[in-house]
C-alpha cells in the first residue's frame, strides 16, 4: 500500500504537522491536490514536491529545462498527444524491442494517460514526473509554436445542438440586418 504524501513528507522532515494540518485545511477549502497547497502555502518549493511525488509514486523525477530530445524520439508521440495530455517523450531505452520509452507527465499516476501512449506508440512507457510549467514549456519548445491553443482556463463546450441554433439568419439578425 502506497504511503500518504502528506505522511511521507512529515517523516522526513519535509514539513511538520501543522504545515500538513494547513495544508489539508487549504485543500478543504479550495480544493486541487494536496501537492499544489504545499507549495502555495509556502511550506516547500516546487522541485522538493516534485521528487517527494516521484518517491511516493515510484518514479524518477526530471527537468526539462536543459534536457535535449532527440527528434526520432520526439515524433514517436504526435504533438496533438503532447499537447493535449501534457506530456512529452524524453528517452527511447532499448531494454528490448517495444522500448520502452520513457514519458514525461506531471502526474505519472494517471494509468489512462499511460495506456493511451502505450497504445499510441505501440512502445511500453516508463512514466517520469515533470513539473507541469516545465512539461507546457517543453511541448512548445520541441513541438513548435504552430497549431492551436486553448488558455489553460479554457473550458470545452459541447456542440450547440439547440433547435434555435439557426434562428438568427432567418429572422435577419445578423450582418447587414436592420435589427443591428
């Protein structure tokens, strides 16, 4: 059974208990993980989080600011997967002849992530946790700038299938019409 990270960084002299007592009060409050209120509140950098995360999850950690990617690794995933799941390969192992290939993601415990690059690739992935500002920076970077972009706050609305929907342009609210 895996530790709680909120433990964990109590034990090792991460944080202390009120810090975790806090941050559980600011998560009940707000919402988002646990993590995120660690580093929020102040209690510890992002990069500390970061490698507690991997420890607790299994995972190295990286940093993608100085790391180069080789381009045949870079097109074994399509840069409309990177973008929309955040994540970009970093290294193809040759351990045997389905890679793996090593991923970076800032959560390496979605499992649905994991199958779909799998499935994508048709490579075994070895997930790697990467700061989220590191992994968006990164998809620019090697990816290129092309290509569209949602703000982060973005929401996805479902297609209008109102009956309504076409109502403007036949009662003449539109360009040109006297209703303007």
């Amino acid at each position: 059974m895996r530790k709680k990270l909120g433990e964990m960084l109590v034990q090792s002299g991460s944080i202390d208990p009120f810090q975790l007592e806090s941050a559980l009060a600011h998560q009940r409050k707000w919402g988002g993980p646990l993590g995120r209120a660690f580093v929020y509140l102040g209690f510890m950098d992002e990069r500390a989080l970061l490698s507690a995360l991997g420890e607790q999850l299994g995972v190295s950690c990286v940093s993608l600011w100085d790391k180069p990617i080789p381009r045949d690794v870079l097109a074994l995933v399509s840069e409309k997967l990177a973008r929309s799941r955040k994540v970009i390969p970093v290294a193809r192992l040759r351990e045997h002849r389905r890679g793996p290939l090593v991923v970076a993601l800032a959560n390496p415990g979605d499992l649905s992530v994991v199958d779909e690059l799998a499935f994508a690739t048709g490579l075994d992935i070895r997930p790697v946790i990467a700061a989220e500002g590191e992994l968006e920076q990164a998809i620019e970077r090697y990816y290129g700038g092309g290509g569209f972009h949602a703000r982060p706050d973005a929401i996805d609305l479902p297609e209008d299938t109102s009956p309504l929907r076409g109502l403007t342009r036949s009662v003449g609210v539109g360009p040109g019409s006297l209703l303007q």
